[in-house]
C-alpha cells in the first residue's frame, strides 16, 4: 500500500484589490514567470530513466566474505560451481577476464583457458541482505522501479521526489551511497531504457566517473559511435518491441477513445535471438550501429522481423521503452488535512483534489484500480454506533456495540480505471451519501484499491514469431 499526504489549508489568501499600484504587476508577473519557468525545467529534467549496473556483483561480494580472493582469479559459477559439471559463468574477477573469461561461458570452456583459476558456487543466502539494503536505495529515490536479476535496476525519474538540480547530481548521489556499500556502480541516463543501458556500459571508459546523462536528442549522436557487439551485453534488447498477442484484460474495456500505450516488457528477447542477430550483420560487414542506420527499417524487418527494426530505431536515437513496475501495489491512498473544520464545499474541492492526485500517479505507474473508498473525519468526533458479531469463550455468537469516530464507505466499479474524473464521480457519490448538513470534517482520505497493472504479461515469444536469419541479403 502506498500513502501520499497533502496538506492544505481552509482559507486561501486574499486577492489584491482594486487599489493595487501598476508599479508592482510587471515585477510580479516576472516572478510568476520565472517560477513557472523553473518549474517547466524541473519538469523536463524529471523526464528520464537511469539504469544502475553492479560491475562485478557476484564476485565483489565474494571477496568480501573471502578477502584472500582479492586481485586472485576466480569464476562464480551456477550450481555447484565445478568445471566438471554442467553449468555456466555467471561473473569473473577482473583477472579472469583479462584471461579470456566471460560471464555465459560454460564452465568447461572456462577452466580451459585458466586451468589454475578458483571455481566457485553462489551463495544467494549471503547475497540477500546486501541485495535487500541496494533495493531499499533505490526505492529511496523513485516509486517507479524496475528491477533486473540480481541487483541491476531501471528508475524512472518521473516518480523520484527527492529535489535536484540535474539528472547528474542525482546519479553521483547514488553513485556515492553505492561506493560506501563496497560496490561499484555504473549509471546511464537517458529517455529509454536501451539507450540508458549503453550509456551505464559507457559510464567508465575515457576517464568518466561512472555517470553518464544522454539528453534528449543526443541518442542518435551517441549511439552510432558504439559498435554493435554491446548489444550482447544488453539486458533489455528487444524492450519497446510492439507485442503481437493482445491484451486480454484491455479487450473487455471499450477503450476506443483512449490511445494504447507503449509498452515496456511487452515482448522479452533471448540472448540467443540477439547474438544470432549481431553474428548475422557481423557476416556481412556490419559492426556499428551507424552502418546499421545507413540501412532501411523496412529491409531489416523483411529480414530479421521485429527484432531487426528495434536495431534499427535505437541505432537512429528512437527509444520508446519504459520502465514497468515490478509489482503493483496493493492499494495507494491520499489524505487531506485541514488546518480548521471544514464545510462540504471545501471538502468536496478537496476530494476532486485527491482523485486528480491518484489518477495521475496510476497513469504514472501504469496501474488501474477497481475500488474507491472515502473516509471522513467528522468534527467533534461524530460516533455512529455499528453492530458487530463475535464469538464469546463458549463458541457462541453474540452482538457487540462498538463507537466508529470516522465515517465512510467503498464501491466497486465494472471495471478498472485510471481516470481522474470518474474517481472524482464516485468518490463524491460516495461524499453525497455519508455527509450530514451539520457536519464539518477535519481530514479526507480517498483510497484506490483492487490494483492491477495495466502492462501485458509476459508471454513466450513463438517459434515463428520473428523472421529467421538468413546469409542472404
């Protein structure tokens, strides 16, 4: 459940009156202006999705437990971890990499080319608590958080609340509260999350100190100077790819009237489509992403589906993913304070406040709700006596008079829904039923609950869902 607080107060300050020297409108309308300038800026710069990438997760934790490892070679390996068994790299220090080892390399291979090297089990067990304290960070500065196995993550500025100047210094913030857990981070920023993600890989080379900012219409400049074998490195590839299968739970709504939204994870590509997809231009003699650009959409979506055409769009600076919430709450409420008792009219102005409040946080979050409940606070603590049934020591039924000092009730709509005005309608039915004319109220509280989000599940592709690579151009 996710509470927001909003403080208002009953009485609003007086206009300026008719006597109201000239003088002072220019220098006022300057400061409105201003103000409203700075708040256009805050607003363009919230506008953004930083990923954070733990160099050497698996590995930096294990020298911690084991400071022997430090500067050794050594592989973290799946299962237990042996050459001799089946299983795969999933890190390696940074002296089995100038080796030749690479994470997704089977173990086999790997304990070919260093021999003398330390092979290691996982200990998710031992991870958790560092990997609890880093999602806590990260929640610290956004309610929009997508996170990646193991401790990699998109936010979305959008739903970050915490006041900054720039994009920037809100990475080296993080940046800094990372370093102090013995971690190094890497932070990319930029509007999508596949630019963001090539950023964050870039964020430690040429002398930069592991923050990276893409600002709006810089993509195309940055990323055609990268060679397309980062690609393999990507763990969103293919996010932003318009999904083939419906969306069941959106079929049912008559949602002619309103756009459909991009979606972020609306269909996952393998690791295997994406290396197939590099070596195949590779064989052709392309290896950046400007050669990719130099090409047409339509040829390599004729060719290589729709995996082909969100090359293309990325290597042209075009990034429409988003970032997906993990998990939907489930409920988000608000609640007004007022400084005095309050009459309808004000608490009415008030809850048309809070719908407006939690419609643009679900559309926000990609969320849609289903149940509207009002809660008031009467003046004077208004009780209103409730019978309840419970069950005495014997087993037996008995009523009990129990004193409410709030007043309210819930509906259910027909269907979910995100839009402001009809959880102001309801909400005010709801307002018209409980209130009594002799009634002031001290707080509002309006709640959104039976959460869904509104983003489609997550489907295997099909076999045949994208076009085969072919050595024939």
């Amino acid at each position: 459940m996710q509470q927001y607080n909003i403080n208002t107060s009953t009485s609003s300050p007086l206009p300026p009156s008719n006597g109201t020297s000239r003088e002072h409108q220019p220098a006022g309308l300057s400061l409105d202006m201003q103000e409203a300038a700075r708040a256009a800026e805050r607003a363009r710069l919230r506008q953004g999705i930083m990923h954070v990438r733990i160099r050497h997760f698996y590995c930096t934790l294990e020298e911690m437990f084991d400071p022997s490892l430090h500067g050794q070679s050594f592989v973290v390996g799946t299962g237990t971890g042996r050459p001799n068994e089946p299983g795969r790299v999933i890190d390696a220090s940074p002296a089995a990499m100038r080796l030749g080892v690479s994470p997704g390399m089977p173990l086999r291979r790997a304990k070919g080319i260093v021999p003398r090297t330390r092979f290691l089990p996982a200990s998710y067990d031992r991870y958790q608590p560092v990997l609890q304290s880093l999602r806590e960070r990260y929640k610290a500065y956004s309610r929009i958080i997508e996170s990646i196995p193991i401790a990699d993550t998109f936010i979305d500025l959008r739903g970050c609340e915490i006041p900054f100047d720039s994009p920037v210094a809100l990475a080296e913030r993080l940046c800094a509260e990372v370093a102090e857990m013995g971690l190094t981070a890497l932070i990319g920023i930029a509007n999508g999350k596949a630019v963001a993600e090539l950023a964050a890989l870039m964020s430690r080379k040429n002398g930069r100190q592991g923050v990276l900012y893409i600002p709006a219409g810089r993509e195309a400049s940055f990323v055609q100077t990268l060679p397309l074998s980062m690609l393999l490195q990507l763990r969103a590839a293919g996010a932003g790819i318009p999904s083939a299968l419906p969306d069941l739970g959106e079929q049912v709504e008559n949602s002619g009237s309103r756009p459909p939204e991009v979606e972020g994870k609306s269909e996952q590509v393998d690791s295997v489509a994406v290396a197939e997809l590099v070596a195949h231009l590779r064989d052709f003699g392309i290896n950046s992403f400007a050669q990719v650009a130099a090409l047409t959409e339509e040829g390599l979506r004729r060719r290589l589906g729709r995996l082909g055409s969100w090359v293309y769009q990325v290597a042209c600076g075009e990034d429409t993913s988003l970032v997906v919430p993990d998990a939907p709450p489930l409920s988000q409420n608000a609640r007004v304070r007022f400084h005095t008792p309050t009459d309808a009219d004000e608490t009415c102005a008030a809850v048309r406040k809070l719908a407006n409040y939690l419609g643009e946080r679900l559309r926000e979050q990609r969320l849609k709700g289903q149940t509207i409940a009002l809660m008031l606070w009467p003046h004077r603590n208004v009780q209103r006596d409730t019978r309840r049934l419970l069950m005495n020591e014997e087993g037996e039924e008995v009523a009990v008079t129990a004193a409410e000092e709030t007043i309210g009730g819930q509906m259910i709509l027909s269907r979910h829904t995100d839009e402001a005005d009809v959880i102001a309608n309801h909400a005010l039915m709801l307002f018209a039923h409980y209130h009594r004319p002799a009634y002031r109220y001290l707080q509002v509280q309006l709640r959104i609950g039976d959460i869904v989000a509104i983003t489609q599940a997550y489907y295997p592709p099909l076999a045949r869902a994208r076009g085969r690579a072919t050595r024939k151009l």
